[in-house]
C-alpha cells in the first residue's frame, strides 16, 4: 500500500513540474507534439501589429502561415515565413503593416512535408489605425488586395521617390494587378480622396 501511495505522490509532483515548465510555451495541437512554441505576442506599434514567436523545434519543410480575422473566428492568410536550416529557439517576425482597427486576431498555421497542419493559439491586438485601409499579401507576387472605407488614389514608389504605379480605387475590396513591378522594396502611398489624409508603408514585390 505504502508503494502505491508513493507511487501517486511522485506522480503528483511530475505532472506539476511538467505544468509550470509549460507556462510560457505554446502547444500547437496537431500530430506533431513535438512542436512547441514561446512567446507567441503580437503588439500594436503606430497603427501596426508586430508579431513575434520563437520556435524550439525546427525541421527545414516546416513552414509558418501567419492568418489574421476581425472576429476570432474566420481566418485569412498573411503571410508566410519558411523556417529554413533555422536554430532551435531562432526568433521569427512579421509586421502587418495594415492591421485595420480595432481588436484585430492573429494565429500561426504550421505545414511541413508530411502533411499535417498545425494551429497556435490565437492572440489578439486593438490596433488604432491612421487610415481605414488594409493590403495585402505583402511580400506581393502579381495581385493585390486593398481594403477602404473611402475612395483612395494608390501609388507605389521607390527610394527615390520615383512612381512606379497610379491607380484610383474604389471604396471596399479591391484587386489591383503590381505584376509589372519589379522584384525589390517600394512604398505604398494610399491617399483620401475625401479628406487628403494619407499613409504610406513599406510594401515588398517578389
């Protein structure tokens, strides 16, 4: 009888230890248990929402999709950052140069090459924003996806200041074609036309 009290107790105390080793870790729920992450946050910087997570697992075809919702519950993808030939513990970032306003939620997809697909947890930010206006994917291959609650004028330039692209956009989603750009960083200008307000981010073409 002693033996199996005993035997209790020291399992008891495994699974506390166990629990307060796991405090600051992220379990994402999958096959793959072995996957665990620290201090997934995001925080709100000048009207952008600046991810963060570190990765104590890392296998090259591990690939890590940044989603992002308005409501917490229905996802659309970000962004996408592979984890490469990474250290265990490499920090990984991403800013979402246009968050919208308000509670804004975020949540990391994992894939690799075994098919398996792997959710965070979610974390959440209130963003206030400069502009009501959004982009997306950025980096950008051929199309991209502006969201407005006012009719802009979009121009994206270089360092230079030189313009590459004008377009004039209605109010609510649209998709303007950057296909023509060439590979490299630019600035995207996204205009008022109601009120002149407006703002200018960083956007990368590949």
């Amino acid at each position: 009888m002693s033996k199996l009290w005993l035997t209790l107790v020291t399992a008891m105390c495994c699974c506390a230890a166990v629990c307060q080793t796991s405090e600051n870790l992220t379990h994402f729920s999958g096959k793959d248990s072995s996957i665990q992450f620290s201090n997934f946050n995001v925080n709100e910087r000048n009207g952008m929402a600046v991810l963060k997570w570190a990765a104590s697992v890392v296998r090259p075809d591990y690939y890590f999709i940044v989603e992002k919702s308005a409501d917490g519950i229905h996802f659309e993808t970000l962004s996408a950052i592979g984890s490469g030939s990474a250290d265990p513990d490499t920090t990984f970032s991403i800013t979402d140069n246009s968050p919208g306003t308000g509670m804004i939620y975020y949540r990391i997809r994992v894939s690799g090459g075994s098919g398996n697909v792997i959710y965070s947890k979610t974390v959440s930010a209130n963003v206030i924003s400069r502009l009501d206006f959004r982009f997306y994917p950025n980096p950008v291959d051929k199309l991209l996806i502006v969201r407005s609650s006012h009719p802009l004028l979009i121009q994206v330039m270089d360092a230079y200041g030189i313009v590459w692209f004008n377009q004039d956009v209605n109010a609510g989603m649209q998709i303007i074609n950057v296909s023509t750009l060439q590979k490299g960083n630019y600035i995207l200008k996204a205009t008022d036309k109601e009120n002149g307000t407006f703002i200018s981010e960083q956007l990368i073409k590949n």
